[in-house]
C-alpha cells in the first residue's frame, strides 16, 4: 500500500484513525508492562523493571519481539539507521545474565528481601530425621537452594539413593513445595568409608579426614554458589533437629558468620531420662594458651579442639549453654564447626574457603574462621540456640 492511499484511507475513514493508534498503545502495553512469562524468559517479571547491562554503557535497546524468538547471540555490535547509538544485541533467553553484585545483600530482614539460601550438606549417611527436619523448616522453598556432595564409597552410594528417592518426592510435587534448585555432587576428592564414631574422633585420624572434609566442603561450595546467593547454611547431613525458623533466626542477627549451638539428645543408661549434652566443640573463642602452642609448633601441625591431649583452655560455645539465658544472646568465636553454621555469601565469595592444609595451625571450618577474620570479618556464635546432632550408638 503507497503513503497516498493510506492518507486517502485515514480521510475517509476517521474510525481507522482513532483505532490504529489505540491498538499501537495495548501493543506496546503489553510487551512493556505485560506481567506473564515475558518474551524473554524473565519470568514473573516485566521487562520495563529489567535492567540491562549495556543500560551502563548509555545506549538505546529496543527489544524486537520476533528476534528474540530465533535469537542468535552475536558479539559484533551493528549500529542502527534509526538510532545511530543503537547497539543491536541479539541475547537469546537465559544466554547472558548479569548480576550487579553490589545489590545483592544479605541482611537481617532475609525473607522478606526476599534473599536467596543455600544449605550445603556433605553426605554420608542419609538420615530420615535430617531430611524431615529440613522439610519442616518454614523459610520460603523458592528461596532455598540445596547442595550436596556424596562420598565415593560404599554408605556413599546407599546415601545417594535415599537423598534421590527423596528429592524427586518433593520436586515433583506441589510446585509451591519445590525447592528453587537442588545439586548432588559425587566427591572428586579422597573419602572415608563410615568410621564409628570413637574411630573417626581419634586423634590421629583428624588431620587426613578433616583434610577431606575440607576439600569435600569447598567442591560443593565452589560448584553451588551462585551470583544470586546471599547466604549459605552449612548444615551436616547428621543435624536432626533445628527449630523450623532457623534460617529466619540466625539470618535475623546480621552477622557475617554465625554458629547454632550443637547438642545431643541421649537417654541416660541409669535413671533412663532423656537428657541432652554438648556435642560440637568447634566453636570456641581464642585463648592465649592456644596461641602459645601455635606459636612454639612447627609450621605443618595442626592443633585439634575437644581433646584432652590438647589442652588449649580456649573458652568453649558448647558449654556456655544456659537453658534460662535468651535464645538470641551471642558471643564472639575464633573457630566454628560445620553443624549448623551461617555465613554471608559474601564472605566465600571473597575467598574465605576451607582449608586443607594447617592454616595459622588450624584446618577445615576452624581454618575457615580465621580466614574469614584474616579477610576482617567477624565470627560469632549462640550458645543458648541449640539444634541436635543424632545420636549414634557405636
Ligand atoms: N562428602 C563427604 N561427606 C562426609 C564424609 N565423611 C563425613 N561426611 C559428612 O560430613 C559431615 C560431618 O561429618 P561427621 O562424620 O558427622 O563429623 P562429626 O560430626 O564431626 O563427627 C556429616 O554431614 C557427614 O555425613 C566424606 O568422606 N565425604
Ligand atoms: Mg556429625
């Protein structure tokens, strides 16, 4: 059709007038404003709200439907007859993303931020009671992401099954039920075969399986966080029992690092009550016993807390419980263990990982710790907070 016979069309009839720019606005409404799966994958959300990255770079994007449709990404930027600073990006959905990192954030109001979690779990043993236990937790799914990483063993293959049998229970459900996203790592690293728990506390097995541990740790670490995580929850696959608020608890103290404290149920073979007792003495403060054994060491030695034949006096979490004291009191720690721990994603990210090898003479989460406040975080911990370890009978 010429320009002429458009004009002619639109003087004879005015109605075509009045409907052609109408139409052109819900058009353009819809793609802009248009709340349902967008044309580009952004699911849930407009496009008008979308930032995108070359927004930095002050030039014009104009998002053509039919392109997006059979994008093809390219590199070359081709500049537009209508917009000389038009850059032509062709992003097909889920190609590129950007973060701006300096908006994610962690703090102490997480689930209504609605801030992303991270539960990292390494996995031996696969216990009913864990798994129930994190299902009854009431931080939003959607915002929860798991992680676990199995050992290659024989209990590792047995956790396996059980973790997949569970998994695919819930992801396949309800979809309001479903965690955002779920990982399982087989472990690259060494592993140790189940060892009783009298045989894996010895001494002289804790150098080389704490070692492991610390590189199974940071394996699931390294390949689970995200550029959307704002917090991860390190949680041993043995913690059966935490309050259903645990995220919204501990995220709610705004610290950088923060351990639960971790108890044992037991019943008492005399009276036959059941009675609770300390269990993880990773968490503990610094003493100046301690750091005079660190210092007269030699430079691969690593000194292990909770041992008689280490007597460090180094101020220990797991007995500072008071069960009259206030769920939320805290206290500042040196070393933490991986039971139940809280840390910002923005400390792993920075580098604070878990290491392998004596650092300022300490390994895996303890080594971590001082990590972290080599990097200038702070590390504290809850000692009237208590979430449960099971009860092995070995
Ligand atoms: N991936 C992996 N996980 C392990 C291995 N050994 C233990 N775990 C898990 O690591 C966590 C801590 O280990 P655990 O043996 O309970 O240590 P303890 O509670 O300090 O005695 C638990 O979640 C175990 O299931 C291993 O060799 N590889
Ligand atoms: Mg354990």
């Amino acid at each position: 059709m010429t320009l002429a016979m458009w004009s002619y069309r639109l003087r004879k009839t005015p109605m075509f007038a009045l409907v052609l720019p109408i139409g052109l606005l819900v058009v353009l409404f819809w793609v802009f404003f248009s709340k349902e799966e967008s044309l580009l994958g952004l699911e849930g959300s407009s496009i008008a709200t979308h930032k995108w990255a070359h927004e930095n770079e002050k030039t014009f994007y104009f998002p053509y439907a039919r392109k997006f449709k059979n994008a093809k990404y390219s590199y070359k930027k081709k500049s537009n007859w209508l917009f000389s600073d038009t850059v032509e990006d062709n992003i097909p959905a889920g190609h590129i993303t950007h973060f701006d990192l300096n908006k994610l954030e962690s703090t102490a109001n997480a689930a209504v931020n609605k801030e992303q979690v991270l539960i990292l779990t390494p996995m031996q043993t696969f216990h009913e009671e864990y798994w129930s236990n994190l299902l009854q937790m009431t931080y939003p799914r959607e915002l929860v992401e798991l992680g676990f990483i199995i050992p290659r063993t024989k209990s590792g293959d047995n956790a396996l099954r059980k973790l997949e049998t569970a998994v695919k229970q819930v992801q396949v459900g309800k979809k309001e039920q479903r965690f955002a996203k779920i990982t399982i790592l087989r472990q690259d690293s060494q592993s140790f075969d189940s060892l009783l728990e009298k045989e894996r506390h010895a001494l002289k097995v804790q150098k080389e399986r704490r070692a492991a541990m610390a590189l199974a740790r940071n394996e699931l670490l390294f390949s689970t966080i995200g550029p959307h995580t704002a917090w991860i929850l390190w949680m041993d696959a043995d913690i059966i029992e935490t309050p259903p608020t645990v995220i919204q608890d501990m995220t709610a103290h705004d610290k950088a690092i923060l351990a639960a404290n971790v108890y044992q149920r037991y019943e008492d073979d005399k009276t036959g009550t059941k009675q609770i007792r300390a269990y993880d003495f990773n968490n503990w403060a610094e003493s100046d016993i301690a750091l005079q054994m660190a210092a007269n060491m030699a430079d691969d030695e690593v000194i292990f807390e909770g041992y008689s034949d280490i007597a460090t006096y180094r101020p220990l979490m797991a007995y500072q419980y008071d069960a009259n004291g206030a769920a939320n009191t805290e206290t500042k720690l040196d070393g933490v263990g991986g039971g139940c721990t809280l840390v910002k994603a923005e400390v792993h990210r920075d580098g604070a990982m878990f290491p392998s090898f004596p650092f300022y003479h300490l390994i895996e989460t303890e080594g971590f710790a001082k990590m972290a406040k080599r990097l200038g975080y702070e590390v504290f911990g809850l000692p009237n907070y208590l979430v449960y370890h099971i009860e092995e009978h070995n």
